[in-house]
C-alpha cells in the first residue's frame, strides 16, 4: 500500500509558548501527576483486552488501546511543557509594562484592565491576554502615559496607558 507524502502546513510545528505563571507551572503538575496514577491501569487494561484473541475484531482492545495512546500523548506533552518552563516571576516596578503586570488602558475612550501573561494562560473573559496578542506585544516596554496604535481585526485602535501594577492589590 502507497502511504501518501504530506506537507506540513503553516501550523504544523507550532512551539508552544513557554512563559507560565507558577499557579499554571503547578497546576499542569498535578495534571501531569494525576495523568501518570492513570497510566499503569491503562496498560493492564490493555494487556487484559489483548489475552482476547483476534486484534482485528476485538473493538474493546482497539478502543482501551486508544485510550492509552491518547494518554501517553497528553503525558509526553505535559512534561515536555514542565521541562521547558519559564516561570513569570512578580514583576519589580511598574514604570515599564511587562509580562505578568496589569495595565489600565483608555481604548477609544474606554478604559479597560489587562494582565499580560504567556499564550498558555489567554482568557478573554478575565482580560487576560497574551504578551503575542496585538494589544500586548504593543503593551510590553511602554510606560505609563503613552499611546500606541494597534491594528485590530476591527482597524486602528488607539490605547493609553493609564496605569501599570504589578499585583491588582496595588
């Protein structure tokens, strides 16, 4: 049988973004614990289904099997992202926007508070957005006070720092 020859396509080899806060670093560790509890039952599963028979008609061997190559995936991922890590440490100062800061920003007017972290911890709902967005790769080393102009999916949007804290508490 011919296999067929693919390309990549231009999101193939897509490196993951390394930067994670410590509560990421640690909750990916618990995953990645709780995961490796899971393995060895998978694999006597597997070797229980196996001592069946006949592979080609043994749908419950096929699927235990699956089971744990989607498990060992997700085990190989998780402690490849562990190893290389780079943890956001709390940010000293707050004249320069940097990754782990909040930054109050006017944007066509209105204000709006972000927190800047790595792509690995995007979420839209709590404003928190990644240091390779549009709005903070525009962020990151502005001091309090500037205007950036950032191209959005929406056009040209103007945004004042307003103020930049290293913890919201500040």
């Amino acid at each position: 049988m011919r296999v067929p020859k693919r390309q990549g396509g231009e999101f193939t080899y897509i490196v993951p973004d390394p930067k994670i806060t410590q509560a990421k670093y640690d909750a990916l560790a618990a995953e990645l614990k709780s995961l490796k509890s899971r393995q060895l039952p998978a694999i006597m599963e597997v070797k229980r289904l196996a001592e069946m028979g006949d592979f080609s008609e043994n749908a419950a061997y096929q699927i235990a099997k699956g089971r744990l190559r989607g498990l060992n995936r997700r085990l190989e991922e998780l402690e490849t992202q562990l190893k290389h890590a780079v943890i956001i440490s709390p940010a000293v100062g707050n004249s320069r926007v940097q990754l782990g800061h909040f930054v109050t920003v006017l944007i066509d007017g209105r204000p709006a508070i972000y927190q800047i972290l790595g792509s690995a911890e995007i979420d839209v709902e709590h404003k928190i957005i990644s240091h390779n967005s549009p709005i903070g790769s525009a962020l990151i080393g502005r001091a309090t006070g500037e205007t950036v102009t950032v191209e959005l999916a929406c056009g040209l949007v103007d945004c004042k720092i307003i103020k930049i804290e290293s913890d919201r508490a500040a």
